[in-house]
C-alpha cells in the first residue's frame, strides 16, 4: 500500500470515528442503517471493478464472492428496514464513506496487473479491518433495535470472514 494510500486511510478511520464520538448518543438505527448499507454497496463496487480489471483468479474469486456477501447482506438490510417502516439516513460518517471510496477507486482505477491486484485486496483488508471494527465497537452497541443489532452481528460474522480471506490472498500475492 503506498504512503498515500495509508495516510488517506488513516484519515478515513479517524474521521469515520470521530464523526461517530461526536454524536452524543451514538448514531440512531436509521442512520446505523444507511452507513451499513453504504459500506455493503461501497465493497460491492470495489469487487466489480476488481473483476473487471483482475486477471488473477484468486482476486476474481474473491470480489465474486464480495459482490454475492454484501449483495446479500444488503438485500436482508433493505427488508428489515422496510418490515420496520424506517427510513435509512445520511449522514457525516456515511457520506465520508463514500467520499473514500470515490478517492478509492480513482487511484485503483489508474492501476493494471500485479499493482492492481495488490492494491485491490491490501484495501480489502483495511477496509474489512475498519468495518469490522466500527461494528463491533460502534454500530452493533449503538444500535436499538433488536433485528437490527441481529443483523449487524450476523454481518459481523460473516465480515470477518471476508477480512481473514483478504488476508490469505494478500499473502498469496506477495
């Protein structure tokens, strides 16, 4: 990962986590919906650009099974807030989210081969890393709502997942 990339994911995760310490009761699950819901979707265009761009099988078997996760995931988010009759909102962390992910993926975009493949899954584990993190640490506790937290957990199980898979191609392509 280049210095670049490391200060700007620095930033992300300290701006992510401040916006989050600033709200005084944590996030609402309106709000912890719309910032799950954007990272899903955030991974999941990261994986198509990874198999459109990929010539690695190894990292095109892993964004497939991004895209099949979070869609999935996402999928169950969007018929629990419609059963629950709540309106996902927006907010400083998941608009920060998708300003990363926009940054993100012009830098990867500008990449070919091997510089790809690196770059696509060494993001991956950060980003896993860091998601994983705000689930355990914000999200999930934050949330009140019983079938949310669920779901959070279960997204968190599956999440880690992914990041311990990330890890195992990271090595692999090294």
């Amino acid at each position: 990962m280049t210095a670049r990339s490391l200060a700007a994911l620095a930033a992300f995760c300290l701006l992510g986590t401040a916006v989050l310490a600033d709200t005084q009761e944590g996030p609402t699950d309106p709000q912890i919906a719309h910032i799950a819901y954007t990272a899903g979707l955030i991974d999941i265009d990261a994986a198509k650009l990874a198999v459109e761009k990929s010539k690695t099988k190894e990292v095109v078997d892993f964004a497939k099974d991004m895209i099949r996760d979070h869609e999935a995931v996402n999928k169950q988010a969007l018929a629990l807030v419609k059963k629950l009759n709540v309106t996902p909102e927006d907010n400083d962390t998941s608009k920060t989210l998708t300003k990363a992910a926009a940054d993100k993926k012009t830098e990867l975009s500008g990449l070919e081969g091997a510089a790809f493949d690196k770059a696509y899954i060494d993001n991956e584990v950060a980003y896993h890393k860091q998601v994983n993190e705000a689930l355990k640490t914000q999200l999930i506790p934050a949330a009140d709502n019983a079938e949310l937290k669920s779901l959070l957990e279960t997204g968190l199980k599956l999440f880690a997942g992914h990041q311990a898979h990330a890890e195992h191609v990271a090595a692999d392509l090294k």
